[in-house]
C-alpha cells in the first residue's frame, strides 16, 4: 500500500527501501514520493510556460511575423511546429544515454535552462525562418518531461509506477490547460511578444524546486553487463522485450504525430468559424481539454491496474479517432470544443499508459535510454505530424489533415490490439537468462 515501505530492486540485483534508502558511499537518501511530487510541481511549471505560448504560433506568424496568405500560413505553421520535432528527434537519445551515464537531474536541470532561453529568445524572431531555428534549437536542447518520467520510472516500486508516471503526465495535461487560459488573458493585455518572454521566465521557474529539493539515487553497479554501458544492456535484452519496445515507441511516434498534426489544425478550424475571438477560444479551447487531460491522467491508472494497460490504451485510442472526426466535422464552436475535450480525455489515458508499458518493460539501468529513444520517436511524431498536416490543409483545408490524424489512431488501435503485451508486474529486468 501506498503508506507502507516497499522494495525497488535496483541495476545491482539488490533491493533497497522504495521510502528511505539507506546512504553509503554510491548511495544517498531518497524518497520517491517526495521525488514524484517535486517533479509533478516542477513539470506543471514549466509546461505552464511553454503552453503559455505553443497554442499561439499561428497568430504569432499571421500577427507579428507577416504570415497573412492562408496557404503560406498553413506551411509555415507546419514547419515551425515541426523544427522543435526536428530538434528532439536528433537529440533525444543522446539526452538520454548522458542521463544514464552521468545522472538525471544534471540532465533535467539543463532541459529546463535551455527550454527557457528558447522560448524568449523567440519572442525576438524577425521573421518565420527566425522561430523555425528558436523552435528546432528547443527541441534540440530541452525535453524536460521525458527526463522527469525516466526519473519517476527508475526510483518508484514497480507496483506504483503506473500511478505515478499518470501523476507526472497529469502535471503536464494541467499545465496544458492553464497556460493556453493564462496565455490567451496576456495577450488581450499584451503584445505576443511580452508573452512568449512572460512564458520563457515562468518555464525557468520550474528548476528551482529541482535544484534545492529534488534528490537523485545512485545506486552500486555490480560486476556484470551493465559496466559496458547502457548499450551493452540493451543488447543483452531479449529478443522478446526488444520487440515489445519497439513496438511501445512505434505507437509513440503514431500517437504524437496525430496529436501535433491536430493542435495547429484545430486553430486554423477556429480562425475558419470565428476569425475574430480566436485568441480567446484558443486558449478557452486548450484549456478545456488540458483539464480533461490532467483528469484523465491522474485516474487512468485505477482501470488500467484492473482491466489491464493494453485494453485500456486500445480502447482509448478508438474514441481517441472518433473525437478526431468529430473535431474535423465540427460546424460549431460548441461542438469543436467539446470533441476537443474528448481528445484531452483520451490523450491522458494513451499517453502516460505507453510510457508506463515502456518504464515496465524497460531495464532500470537503461531506463532513462529507453525513454531518451521514446522522446526521440514521440519527437519524429512531432516533425511528422505538423509537417503533413501543413501540406495537406494547404492543399485540402485543416479538416482533411484532422480526418488524416483520426485514421493514423485507428492504425494505433489496431497495433495495440494485435502487437503490444500487456507487461509483466513481476519486479526484475529483462535480460537474457
């Protein structure tokens, strides 16, 4: 039970206490609540600061960058959400792999850092090329909630894994939801500028409960395969578990790219039905469905534990395509808004539960690799998805890349259901004998 004391077998082969680890000279006190709460706190305020902004690129390009042909605006949309998939998905695994070698929080630290430059520096683009590179390099160097669910993933007992990676995923859904809402209230006060400046400052916050409260576990390596490096354990996995991976991170990428082919879309849908409040339904828009997500995140580990992760990703991703469709039909605000609320609601089942499936499945000394290797899938889905979608709502308007993005979630769903196990709750790593 939650309240008790619980055992986490560490890369060594040996257990230590899940609350208090004991300290010795490769080993410090850890508490894994307080470490998932600290990152649920950190995680909300820095997507906070970053979805301050991202839901308002599209009025940035027409607004202030000089984008005002529909079908210009339509690519360049595209490109710039694409540029920051670009960025993670030559950079993610190396992240990752320095994670595992030199430590997590060091990592998470810089994410942050790096994140909060990016996102002010853009407020000062002279023109689209300028937020395409600001949008790439914070791609390249930033990342900051795939770190922290590696993190929650190697210092929480396996049997709270599921609850806490929901928890840590919630944070981000919430913070989806306050920063579109707090972001469309600055922009009818301020320049889109001041708010991405405002939005990059609030994303700095975030490191400080991680720097003076966060602590990180080392724990003693033994003599085995691990000493050759994250590699070598990855390769002495079976041939089994490296195909339940690979899978896990083909839905990733399937799932990210309909998602960020939706998000841009969705805005163009609103500055077709009501050019003239589409600040303010945007961030209405973004924030009802981030609290849906958050909602959703939170809970879904209840049914999940019960019903089992694959059945519940896999029914969430089939009314994930009907909501989508709904989203794409939709000739009403009222009606856009609520099937994008249903979208939020589906997004925080499927999104924590495949990181859950990918953390379960995942060896802990490679943990923060694996997801370093999902971040850079989640990251092609990033530089997929808008890309498409640009080219194909220049071509045949935003509702056919929106019915676009519901098809590649039936392709989802069927995957789950025919190619995904559903992942062993016994504590142990998967390696060969």
């Amino acid at each position: 039970m939650l309240g008790g004391e619980t055992t986490i077998h560490s890369s060594d082969g040996g257990t230590s206490p899940a609350v208090d680890q004991p300290a010795g000279p490769n080993r410090e006190p850890v508490h894994w609540r307080r470490n998932v709460f600290v990152l649920w706190f950190s995680v909300l305020i820095t997507i906070t600061g970053f979805g301050f902004t991202t839901p308002f690129i599209p009025l940035f390009l027409a607004r202030d960058l000089g984008v005002h042909d529909p079908h210009a605006l339509a690519l360049w949309t595209g490109l710039v959400a694409g540029a920051l998939g670009a960025g993670l998905f030559l950079a993610s695994p190396i992240w990752g792999m320095l994670a595992d070698r030199f430590g997590r929080k060091p990592m998470l630290i810089r994410a942050m850092v790096c994140g909060g430059v990016m996102i002010i520096l853009t407020g000062f683009a002279r023109g689209p090329v300028d937020a395409t590179v600001y949008r790439f390099l914070y791609g390249a160097l930033s990342g900051p909630v795939a770190i922290s669910i590696a993190m929650v993933s190697i210092q929480t007992p396996r049997a709270h894994v599921g609850w806490a990676i929901g928890l840590v995923s919630s944070a981000s859904s919430l913070a989806s939801a306050i920063g579109p809402a707090a972001g469309g209230l600055a922009a009818s006060v301020l320049e889109l500028r001041q708010v991405f400046v405002v939005g990059g400052v609030l994303f700095l916050l975030g490191v400080v409960p991680v720097v003076l409260v966060l602590k990180e576990s080392r724990p003693t390596r033994a003599v085995g395969p691990t000493d050759s490096g994250v590699l070598e354990v990855i390769r002495s996995m079976d041939r089994r578990t490296l195909r339940a991976l690979g899978v896990l991170v083909a839905c990733q990428v399937m799932l990210s790219a309909a998602l960020s082919l939706t998000q841009p879309m969705v805005v163009l849908r609103l500055l077709e039905l009501d050019a003239k409040h589409a600040a303010a339904l945007t961030g209405l828009l973004f924030s009802s469905s981030g609290v849906a997500t958050a909602a959703a995140a939170a809970t879904y580990s209840y049914f999940a534990t019960r019903r089992g992760y694959r059945f519940v990703a896999f029914a969430a991703a089939a009314f994930y395509s009907v909501a989508l469709t709904l989203v794409a039909l939709a000739s009403s605000i009222g009606v856009l808004i609520g099937a994008f609320v249903l979208v939020g609601l589906m997004t925080g089942v499927l999104t924590p539960a495949i990181s859950t499936m990918l953390g379960l499945e995942s060896p802990t000394n490679a943990r923060a690799t694996v997801f370093g290797i999902a971040a850079s899938g989640l990251a092609l889905g990033i530089l997929i998805g808008p890309l498409t979608g640009g080219f194909v709502s220049a071509a045949a308007g935003p509702s056919a890349a929106i019915l676009l993005a519901a098809g590649l979630l039936v392709v989802l769903g069927v995957t789950i259901a025919l190619s995904v196990r559903e992942p062993s709750m016994e504590v142990g790593d998967s390696l060969k004998g």
